[in-house]
C-alpha cells in the first residue's frame, strides 16, 4: 500500500512539473530586460585571457559579488547577448527543482504536525507555489536567477535543519548536530554566495524552533549552539549594515528611509494580493511607480497596512504557544523578505522578492484548509471542487503572462498603459521599436512631448545613445555647463564612445564628443570628473593622441580600481615602452592587494597582463 502510495505521489509531481514548464514555458523565448544588461555585459570578456573568473568575480551589485550565480552565467556567456532563452531555461530548471525542495520541506512540515496525507497536502502546496503568476518575474527576468539559487540554499537548509530535528527526537544527539551543521553551514554559505538574501536563514530556522518545532526534545547545549551559529550571523550582519555598508545611505534615492518603510507597509499586502488573486495588467517588471508613502495619512492606506501588521505581528508574537502555525506563516512571510523590503536603500517593489517569502503562505493556506475538512468532511468536494477551479484560474493567468513576456513590445506597450508614469516601461517600449528599426518611433516614444530638461536622466542617457544614428534634439552645448552627476549619462556616453567612428555612430563626429566631454569637465557643479577624465582617455587613444591619453588617465580617479593602470599599460605597449608598462602595473598589483578577497577578479588579468610585458619586443 505505502508502495503504491508513493508511486502515485512521483507521478503527481511528474504531472506537476508537466505542468509547470508548459505554464512558465511561453516565455522563454523573450528578452533581457532592466538589470540583465549591465550585469551579464561582462560575459562578453569570458573569452579572453583570465575573463572567465573575471566575469565570475567582478560583480558589484553587493560588497560579495554573488559569485556562485556569475560563476552560473559565465558558463553560458556563448548564449550571451544572442540567446536570452538558454538563460531562462536553465532558471525554469532551478524553478522545478524549488519546486520539488518545497514538497520536501511541506512534507516533513504536515509530518510534524502530525496531519495524514502530508505527501499530497504537500503537492499541493508545491503547485500553488510553483505555478503563480507573481513567479514569472523570477524565472523570465534572467538576473534573478540569483534570488532563485538564494531561495534553492534556503530551503535545503530547512530542509537539512528537519531531518536535523528528527534525530534529535530520536535521541541521536550526535548525528543531529554533525547533520545540521554541515548541511546548514553549506547552505548559508553556497546562499550568500549567490545572494545576500540566504543571509536570513538562521531566521527561518529560529523561528521554526519557536513555532512549529517549539515542543519538540532538544539536545544538550542547543541555546548555546543557538547563539553561535543562528544568532552570531545575523548579529555580524546587523553590524555590517550599521558600520560598514553604504545599504543605508539614501542620498541616491528620491525617499527616505521612514517613507520606504512606511511604502513597504502597503507593497506587502499588495504582494499577498498579487499572489494571491493576480491580476495580469497589473503583473510584471515595471512597479517603478509604485506610490509613496508621504505620511501615514498620505495615501490613509499607509495607516490601514499598518495597523494590519501591527495586528498580525502582535498575535503572531503572542500567540506562539497556542497559534503557533499563524506565527510560523506570518514569521515566515516577514523574515524571508526582511533584507529587501525593510531599511536598506533599495527600490520600492519588485516581485522577486516574494519568491521564498511565499512558501509559507502556500502551506498554512493547505494547512488551514486541510484543519477546515477535518472539522466539515462534508465540504470536502466542494472544497476541492473550488480549489481546483482556483489553481486554474490561476495557471490561466500565468499562461497568458507568460506569453506576453514572449512579445516584449506588446507588454512594453500593455504595462505602459496600466502603469504610465513608470519609466522602466517606456524605456522598454523605445528598446523594442529600435529592434524593430523604429528609430524615429523610439525617440518620439521617449520625449513624450517633453523638453530635454524636463526628462529623468534615465531618459537623457538612452536618447544620447539613440542620436548616434537617429535624429534627437539634444541641447544646446550650454545645458551640459549646469547638470549634477547622474549615473546613467555617464554609463550611456561611455556606450557612445564605444560607438564611435563605426557604422552604428554615423552622427556623432569625434569633435562633438570631446566638447561635450570638455563641457561636463569645466562643470564646478558635476562630481563624475574622474569617470570623465577616463572617457576623455579612451577618446584620445581613439584618435591616436597618446600623450593626451596618458594625461587623462593618471587624472582619472578610479576608487581603488585598476582600470588606468591597464589603459597606461597599453599605451606603454603599444609604443614600445615596457619599463612604463611596468611601473603602471606595480601601481596595479598595489590597488589589486588593498582590495582583500575581491582581488581575485583581477588575479588573472594581471598575470595576462604581465605575459605581455615580459614578451612584449624592445623598442
């Protein structure tokens, strides 16, 4: 019987993975979108000298790098730019394979609460996790696939922490603890490795200790094994963030840290709300929109979530010896989103963050409904009845999604209308016309009957780059005298430098180029001098002024990279001068040795750096 049982529960998770690769399978062939661009532009060096750990090491979207996930990339930097669907395939695999660690871990949770058919309770639960719309986000926008591999150690580790808390009941002290340690400390690290979020699974396992697994028999020493491998990390991290970390600093963002708070209050619940009743418009990458929080009357919403977390938190809290599933689900809910929807400094909303966060509301959902039958066992068809109807409305609207994410211009053009103040979406619509050859259309798209003072600087940068071979009205020469930094002018003329004297620049002479760049030099109001200065270095080695080349870029200022030491290093080669190119390189060995651990992304490119040296021919 317990043979056939499982038999049957295999099939039902092969139907469900079935299934769930048809749903999410729509999408794949779509695009890079947003992030994709300037994280995964490096796998274009993966084929040359020291370019694969390069790629694998470079990335500066944290203080770690998230070298497990760029490692993940680099393997496939061949697809890269011209293939988005191999990326997100490999991600829907990692998607499958959550899949199958949240039956895992829904299992051995209905297994501790002693419920029967805890296998088909947690296939349940696994399908109405896997196949929600909200997760399309995850697993079609390539650069998340950090969050998913994050998610995949997140739950081994709860995984590893029950099969941990079995052998403890089972008196075996020593095999729980060797268990839990190793399996839990590779987790947390092989997690961070592949993003900061993982950093919160002592959380999770400390609450399961609290909640679910509070009446369970403890092994000697466990409050002390507590505070040193649950409670320490998390205290390193409290510390890091406070003296260490620039997660805090707000001056690039146009809110605070009480309004983001006060924001994240709301987006919470319009997380459960999208998860939980999708509505497709509504769907998607583009939230850059999403309304502040100016007080917490404005908009009265703000007091409203609140007071509804202060609720739920108030009873989770107090009611963990005698509710302690509520606790557990909405502990579960907050803590596994505390990085990303709390103090740091980061955007308002992304639906990414919600991909583990809603493991748990997926559970105490079959969990509730399950306690529901065992008290009305006459409303089991019509419960189940109902519960079918809704994991199909449901995969309807994640199949149709999904195939909107296949036709990039239409979603552009669909997310625009339900969202016409997000700039991400009509970034993404001028992207999609000027694939198409829509030039014109593209630029019409982004001034939108503006001025060019009235647009975002995120704007500014993609028409700078549009007017290498579109007609854009750019301003007079006067305007660039009196703008302040902005990131993505800069990133968007170090594109059009590249661009350059070939055919994809036909309308941006060199001369014009050098005055802007003059221009934004002589601004006492502008603080990206030395990124200018290297810019005016690569525009003189592009003209063959190798003296001026030199010049700018010992006045360049690159915060500690060795970026000037290998354009000095060039220029020394390509003239024949190996005792410069020496020097400029022991100036590069000492920037790379301040760098600590991160010196390991330059390792290989300055042994290939100093091959060339000692090979290079006199003079």
């Amino acid at each position: 019987m317990a043979v056939r049982r499982d038999i049957l529960f295999a099939l039902g998770l092969i139907v469900a993975l079935c299934a769930i690769t048809a749903l999410f399978g729509g999408g794949l062939k779509s695009d890079f979108y947003l992030d994709d661009f300037p994280n995964l532009s490096v796998l274009s060096s993966v084929s040359m000298p020291g370019g694969f750990w390069f790629a694998t090491l470079q990335n500066a979207s944290s203080a770690l790098g998230r070298p497990l996930t760029m490692f993940s990339f680099a393997l496939q930097a061949e697809s890269w730019p011209s293939d988005p669907a191999a990326f997100k395939r490999i991600n829907l695999l990692i998607h499958l394979f959550n899949t199958l660690l949240v039956a895992m871990v829904s299992q051995q949770l209905f297994a501790l609460r002693k419920l029967p058919n805890s296998q088909w309770l947690a296939l349940a639960v696994a399908l109405l996790w896997a196949i929600a719309p909200l997760h399309l986000s995850s697993v079609l926008y390539v650069i998340q696939r950090m969050s998913l591999l994050a998610a995949t150690f997140s739950l081994l580790g709860v995984a590893l922490y029950l099969r941990a808390d079995q052998l403890f009941a089972q008196g075996r002290w020593r095999a729980g603890y060797l268990r839990l340690t190793l399996g839990y400390g590779a987790c947390l690290l092989f997690g961070v490795l592949a993003k900061e979020n993982a950093i919160l699974l002592p959380t999770l396992l400390l609450l399961l200790d609290g909640t679910l697994c509070r009446q369970r028999l403890r092994p000697p020493a466990w409050k002390r094994y507590q505070l040193a491998f649950l409670w320490l990390p998390l205290v390193m991290l409290a510390l890091y963030l406070v003296f260490f970390s620039q997660a805090l600093n707000y001056s690039s963002r146009p809110f605070d840290m009480g309004q983001r708070l006060l924001t994240e209050g709301r987006v919470m619940f319009h997380y459960l709300a999208q998860f939980l009743w999708p509505v497709g418009p509504e769907l998607g990458l583009y939230h850059d929109d999403f309304p502040l929080s100016r007080g917490w009357l404005y908009p009265v919403s703000t007091l409203i979530a609140a007071s509804g977390w202060l609720l739920l938190i108030s009873a989770a809290l107090g009611g963990s010896r005698h509710w302690p599933v509520l606790s557990f689900v909405t502990g579960w809910y907050l803590l596994a989103q505390l990085l990303e929807s709390s103090v740091i400094s980061l955007e308002i909303y992304f639906e990414h963050r919600t991909y583990l966060p809603m493991v748990g509301v997926c559970w105490g959902i079959i969990f509730w409904g399950e306690r529901l039958l065992q008290q009305r066992p006459s409303m089991k068809r019509l419960v189940l009845t109902g519960f079918a109807l809704y994991l199909l409305a449901i995969a309807s609207v994640t199949w149709q999604q999904a195939h909107l994410w296949s036709q990039p211009l239409l979603m552009a053009a669909e997310k625009m209308e339900q969202h016409p103040n997000s700039e991400r979406a009509r970034l993404s619509g001028a992207q999609q016309l000027l694939k198409r050859g829509e030039g014109d259309a593209a630029v019409r798209l982004l001034l939108h009957d503006k001025s060019w003072s009235q647009l975002p600087a995120s704007r500014q940068g993609r028409l700078l780059l549009l007017s290498c071979s579109e007609e854009v009205p750019l301003p007079n020469p006067g305007y660039w005298q009196g703008i302040t930094y902005s990131r993505e002018i800069i990133d968007s003329l170090q594109q059009l430098l590249g661009a350059l004297g070939t055919n994809n620049c036909p309308r941006w002479p060199i001369e014009n180029a050098s005055q802007l760049l003059v221009t934004l030099q002589e601004n006492p109001a502008y603080s990206g001098r030395h990124a200018v200065h290297f810019m005016q270095a690569k525009l003189a080695l592009l003209v063959g002024d190798l003296e001026e080349a030199k010049t700018q870029a010992r006045a360049a200022n690159q915060n500690g990279r060795p970026d000037v030491e290998w354009m000095l290093i060039d220029i020394a080669l390509s003239t024949g001068d190996r005792e410069g190119a020496a020097i400029a390189l022991e100036q590069a060995q000492q920037k790379i040795d301040r760098l600590g651990w991160r010196s390991l992304r330059y390792r290989p490119l300055l042994k290939a750096y100093r091959q060339r040296i000692n090979g290079a021919p006199p003079p």
